[in-house]
C-alpha cells in the first residue's frame, strides 16, 4: 500500500482539498494499479532528471533525500492501525517531508517549462501568483469551517471514510451531545454493523476483543440515548446487551439494576 499512500501524498501536496480527521489507508484494496502509476511517475521523472544538468540534479537528489527521509515515520512500515484493515495516514506527518517534494518538482518544473519562463512577461507570472494565493485561500476558510465543533467535523470525515466504525461512534457522540439522539442511534447502529463484521472476520482473539469491546460500549451508549428519549425497557435491553459482550461492565450492570 505505501505506492499508494505516496501518491495521495502527493496528490495533497497540489490540492488540499480533502483534508479530514482519521485519514486512513485500506491495506486490503487492490494494489496493482497505485503501483504501476507510481511506477510510471518514477520513470517519468527518472527521464526528465537524465536530461538535467548537474546543478539540477543535484537539487533534485537532495529534494528527494530529504522526503525520503522525511516520509519513513510516515509510511507505516510499522503500520498504526485504526481498525481492521484500516491503516492511519495523517496529513500532520507530511510538514517536514513536503519542503522536498516541493523542491522536487519546482527544480522538474522550472526545468521543462524553462524555454516558456523566458518568455513569460513578470505581470503574467504575478497573476498567477495571484490566483494560487486566493485558491488555497480559499481553501483555507473551507477546511476550517469544518473544525467549528464536532458535528461538522466527524460529518465531513465520513464523506471519506464511511467504512470506519469509530468515526461513526464520535459522530454518534457528538450528536448525543446536541440532543439529536435519533440521528445518534442511527450512527450507532451503522458502527455496530461494522463491529460485528470485524468480530466475524478477525480470528486471532486479541483482535476479536477489540471489536467486542466497541459494540459493549455502542450498546451501552444506546442505552444511555433510549433513556434520554424516555424508552426504559429499550434502554433495558441495550444494557442487556453490553452485559452480553462483556459481563464486567459496571457501568450497564448498574444501570440495568437502576430502571429494573
């Protein structure tokens, strides 16, 4: 998966505009295709570096070294894993890896476009100054109406991540704590579904406990919406359900006994 995850590093690098919490990399997609155009963007490069000078290349080399160097906490070697088959890929690792991939292809890039910069008037190249500074402006203010509270926040993450169960159980949070419990419910329900496919799917037990341990507390946490909306016997039958998955939970046993 790290062709892939270079290439959306990449893709970021040029146009922010997808930005999210709990970005993640499915390490279980098809890898081939990711891999042949990272492939191709190597050998692309590795051609227009051939016909470089030496002053050229050799910032190209150091712009490479330095996001080479930068990237490796990065590429999850030594993956850190969201949930399942979900790996973290966090766009706050990129800052230090970024300023060479920047060399990189502004050294490429005044290279080829070298014959047009000649001729190119300098008000031509203010205007477009210009118009990148008010695009990722732009940009800018868009990103950070999402961060206003969480609501916005987790909804815009499942834009891009909707196959992540613990996203869905923060915006299920988050709407609790608005009141707004029947659309709580319903997000936890989609993170109970997702929760129990991993449950089916993950064998060593370690794993299994995991995902036991998220729908626990999803039920639990349903519970506590049915008896904010006044349903005790449904709120009942949650807690039942958290004892079910994990019989040392305190928290449904007393509750199950408060309403009992």
């Amino acid at each position: 998966a790290i062709p892939g995850t270079i290439l959306m590093y990449l893709r970021l690098l040029f146009w922010p505009a997808d930005l999210h919490y709990y970005r993640s990399v499915d390490i279980l997609k098809p890898f081939l295709p990711s891999f042949f155009l990272f492939l191709s963007a190597g050998c692309a490069l590795t051609a227009v570096w051939l016909t470089m000078t030496r002053r050229y290349r050799d910032r190209v080399l150091f712009g490479l070294a330095w996001s080479f160097l930068g990237l490796l906490p990065a590429l999850n070697i030594v993956p850190l894993i969201n949930e399942y088959s979900f790996v973290l890929a966090a766009e706050h690792f990129l800052y230090f890896p970024f300023f060479g991939l920047l060399l990189v292809f502004i050294t490429a890039g005044g290279w080829l476009l070298r014959p047009l910069l000649r001729s190119v008037r300098p008000a031509l190249c203010t205007a477009f100054a210009l118009a990148a500074v008010v695009a990722f402006s732009s940009v800018t203010v868009m990103q950070n109406t999402f961060w206003r509270n969480e609501v916005p926040l987790f909804e815009r993450t499942l834009t891009f991540e909707p196959g992540l169960g613990r996203v869905h159980i923060l915006l299920a949070k988050a709407y609790a704590m608005k009141f707004r419990l029947e659309e709580a419910l319903a997000e936890y329900t989609t993170a109970l579904q997702i929760m129990e496919d991993y449950v089916k799917k993950a064998h060593p037990e370690k794993a299994r406990n995991v995902y036991l341990q998220f729908m626990k507390s999803i039920h639990f946490d349903r519970g506590q919406c049915y008896v904010a909306l006044g349903d005790l016997p449904r709120a009942n039958e949650e807690y039942l359900k958290a004892l079910d998955e994990c019989r040392r939970c305190v928290n449904a046993r007393s509750n199950l006994y408060g309403f009992s």
